[in-house]
C-alpha cells in the first residue's frame, strides 16, 4: 500500500486517520508514506505523520544508494545517538564519504585523542572508519573505506553519540550532505542530501493553532477557542 501526500506546510494529525495500515501499535507498518522533497524530517517529526515506520520522499525511492537518518530525540543537556544507514542498490560500495552538520549546541562526543566517537554496525565490517570536526563550525566529516564492500543492502552503518546544551528547545534540523562514493574504488558516485529532525524533549513548545495544548491541531481546537 502506498499513501502519496503533497502537503509541505505540515499540520499534525491524529492517530486514527490512516488506522487501517497499522499491525503493530501506532506504527503503521503496511505503507509507504510519499512526502514532497526536502520534507521528510518534518513529516518524521510531525504528530500523526512521523507513525510510518517507512517515509520516502518522491524520488529518492530510484537512487543506487540513499543515506537515511531516523529523527533524534534528546533531553537538553543530555545525551543521544545520530543513527545513520544506507539503503543501497550497488552491491560493491568500498569508499564513502560525507558531511555531518549540526545545529548549534549539539555536539559529537569526543574521545581522549580528540577525535569523534562512533560505534559501527557489521555493516561496516573490516572497514576503516574515521568522524571529524572540520574547519567549518558544526560540521564533521565521515569517511570509510575498505577493500570488501559494504555488507548488505539496507540497515544501519553506525551510531555517533551527541550533547545537546541545556539552553536548546523546540525542534532542531541536522543533515547529511555532499555523499560520495565509490564502487570497487574507482567508479564514483554521489547520493542526495538528507535532513533530520533533533527533537528536543520537554521544550514546552506549543504548535501553531494547538489552542488546548494537547500537541496536535484538530476539531478539538475549535471547541477551545
């Protein structure tokens, strides 16, 4: 099943208008939500909408390899993990590389020797991985390589733990940009930017039109006015 939407300026919904394609929960796991480009982190952030398990913004469904990031969410002052993977068509991807950026006042942990932590999944087995801030504010560069492919087709790459200062609130964006890869080492290839959402807990942060403060707009709304 699919569900095509062309909304851009994004409203929440509640949970029961698309109840026929949920098994499981509130996770509606039957279809695929197609969202206008450069919109998923809103719609992955957004009450009634981020219930899809599987977003995919018009295009990108056709390209060899997409990065993914799943929305964070963080308690300011605390910590949390930037999960980044690949859905990959290519099957022998053997260097990639790409730029993190953050908001202001999220940052990667740093180890002893300065460098960024990260944990890598199997995926990335035998692969050597480096995470560093670059000269450019906010902004980490990812790079891996090895002489074995990348295992699999789709799944997770790896983790990056984050900070987030205790003055951040509301809803905050992130972002992968300028992928590029290569095939067997020679052949290269790049993959489209992606956006994510850094939600931070607890902010108090009222949606627009929200007039009883129960995080979504609806019929209720009117009769609070």
């Amino acid at each position: 099943k699919e569900v095509h939407s062309q909304i851009e300026q994004l409203f929440a919904i509640t949970d029961d208008v698309f109840q026929y394609y949920t098994n499981n929960g509130k996770k509606f796991t039957t279809a695929t939500l197609y969202v206008p480009k450069g919109t998923k982190a809103k719609y992955q952030a957004t009450d009634g909408w981020k219930n899809f398990q599987n977003i995919v913004e018009e295009g990108e469904q056709d390209a060899d390899v997409m990065i993914t990031v799943d929305p964070v969410s963080i308690e300011p002052g605390g910590t949390a993990n930037i999960v980044i993977g690949m859905k990959n068509k290519l099957t022998d991807v053997t260097l990639m590389q790409m730029y993190l950026h953050l908001p202001e006042g999220v940052t990667p942990n740093i180890d002893s020797s300065g460098k960024c932590k990260f944990t890598s999944t199997n995926r990335l087995a035998g692969f050597d991985v480096s995470v560093r801030k670059t000269l450019t504010a906010n902004r980490y560069l990812i790079a891996m390589m090895s002489s074995t492919p990348i295992a699999g087709t789709d799944g997770e790459l790896m983790y990056i733990p984050v900070s987030a200062a205790n003055t951040l609130s509301g809803i905050l964006e992130g972002s992968i940009k300028e992928v590029v890869f290569y095939e067997n080492g020679t052949t290269r290839g790049t993959a489209e930017d992606v956006a994510f959402s850094i939600i931070m807990k607890g902010s108090g942060e009222q949606q627009k039109g929200d007039v009883n403060g129960d995080s979504k707009v609806d019929v209720a709304d009117i009769a609070s006015v």
